[in-house]
C-alpha cells in the first residue's frame, strides 16, 4: 500500500496579535489536517489599540457529510491524488467568542476534518445547519433546535469586531510568494494592516510529506491572512478597496480561463 500524506512539521502560522502578548509568550499548535505544529509570535504592533470586545464566529461541526475538508493520497504509482471535500447537507452550529488573534490560531488548531469555520452569525446560539435542497424534504419533521442554511436570509455579520480572511494563491506556473513577503505585500498596499492582529497559516492543500520517510510531496502553495477587524459589517467594503490597492500597487494581472476569456486577479483576495 502507498504511504499516506502528512502535513510538513516544519510549516508554521504566524500570529500578530496587538498588544495582547509578548514576543515569544505564545505556545502552541496548529493543523492543516490532522498533525500538529508549534505555533510561533511574529509581530507585535504595541502602539495600536487592542480590539478588546470578544471576536464572535460560529462553528459548524458536520453530521452528513462526516468530513468537509480535503483528503489526499499516493495512487500506486506515487502520484498525489485529491479528494475534495464533501458538501454540507447537515451539521449543527454554535457560536464562538474568541479573546484576540491568539485564540484564534488556538481555534484553527482545534479543527477536525468535520467542522468549518463561518465567519457571519445566525441569529440563535445554536441551530440545526441544513443545505436548502434538504430544508424542502424535511421542512415537516420536529427538530430539537432552529433550522437555518448558509444564506443571506439566515446569515449576517457580526454587530462588532469580526474577521476578515486574505486568500492567496500563486498564479499557474508561478512558485508562491513565501509567508514574509505575502505579508510585506499586503503591508505595502494596506499599511494598517501590519498594525493589525492577524494570524497567517499556509492552505490545507499545502505543506504534505509522505509518512515513509518524509518525502516532500508538496510543499507550500496557497496561503491565509486571518485580519481581526473592529466593525466586521465593514468587511465587504474594505475588502474592496484592499483589491483595489493590489491592483494600484502592481499586483493584479489577467488569466485566460479555460473557455478563453480574461479574468482578472489578484495577488491576494479578500
């Protein structure tokens, strides 16, 4: 049998958290998938006010399908396979009020392969996460919390600090920017952001070794900056204007997509 996949132990998430602790304080550990790696403290920004009211987000821990995130695995000649994550049909959602970016990367840590992060709120505590198609089939039957989906209707931004995720991922061809200089990028088109707590953690489709020995069988490629954000009802529109800003700084460029047309995109989005 192939050897299975294994996050690289040497990958790290880098966390920014103003004012909340000191260089070298915070211990820990994160996950891609399932192995663990020590967390580290980067930047501290003193001079900024720390946002001091609880981040709020919710939890989805998944009943049907089991496992939502990507799994991958060597066929018999070696080759990496993916297998992408299934689709929630039914799952339960609680919310979660976080301290700082610190506990943020502790919550990431925490992951299982059946549970996702959603960064809007429901309105209740708790409820009963269905895909619309199953709210039409089961709309009859007696539930022992409020039944909501993961649409507008049902979902809106926190009244109040929140998150804003920075996805990142190289173009076709290209080798990916290292964790530092994506960061010296976003500074450079979004100086607040340097002063804001943030945590950054390669993508779950990175850092993979092989368990027979470690060989590397992919290394970094796509990349998240988690920001925490004092009005996250104001997410949408700082998003676009940081790509904007990418674009003024010379990091926007235009793909051609498989049917031929250009598409434009950036060197991070949010």
């Amino acid at each position: 049998m192939s050897p299975s996949p294994k996050t690289n132990e040497n990958s790290r998430a880098v966390v920014s958290d103003a004012g909340a602790f000191q260089v070298g304080s915070l211990t820990g550990r994160y996950s891609n998938t399932t192995s663990y790696q020590e967390m580290e403290a980067a930047i501290i920004a003193p001079r900024v006010k720390t946002v001091r009211e609880p981040v709020v987000l919710t939890v989805i821990d998944a009943i049907d399908p089991r496992v939502l995130s990507k799994t991958y695995s060597l066929d018999k000649d070696g080759a990496l396979n993916k297998r992408s994550g299934g689709q929630l049909e039914e799952g339960r959602a609680r919310k979660v009020e976080l301290g700082g970016a610190a506990a943020f990367a502790e919550l990431l840590s925490s992951l299982k392969p059946g549970q996702a992060l959603m960064h809007g709120l429901f309105r209740h505590d708790e409820a009963i996460v269905l895909s619309k198609k199953r709210v039409e089939k089961t709309k009859r039957q007696k539930r022992d919390a409020p039944v909501v989906t993961r649409t507008k209707d049902c979902v809106s931004w926190p009244a109040g600090p929140g998150i804003m995720v920075i996805d990142y991922d190289p173009p076709d061809g290209k080798p990916p920017l290292p964790m530092a200089a994506l960061r010296e990028t976003l500074y450079e088109a979004a100086p607040e952001l340097a002063n804001a707590p943030h945590v950054c953690r390669p993508s779950a489709s990175s850092c993979l070794h092989a368990t027979d020995g470690g060989r590397e069988l992919r290394g970094v490629r796509g990349q998240r900056v988690y920001v925490l954000v004092r009005d996250a009802q104001d997410i949408e529109r700082a998003a676009k204007v940081l790509q904007a800003r990418l674009w003024l700084h010379g990091r926007g460029y235009f793909a051609v997509s498989s049917s031929g047309s250009l598409a434009a995109r950036n060197a991070a989005k949010a």
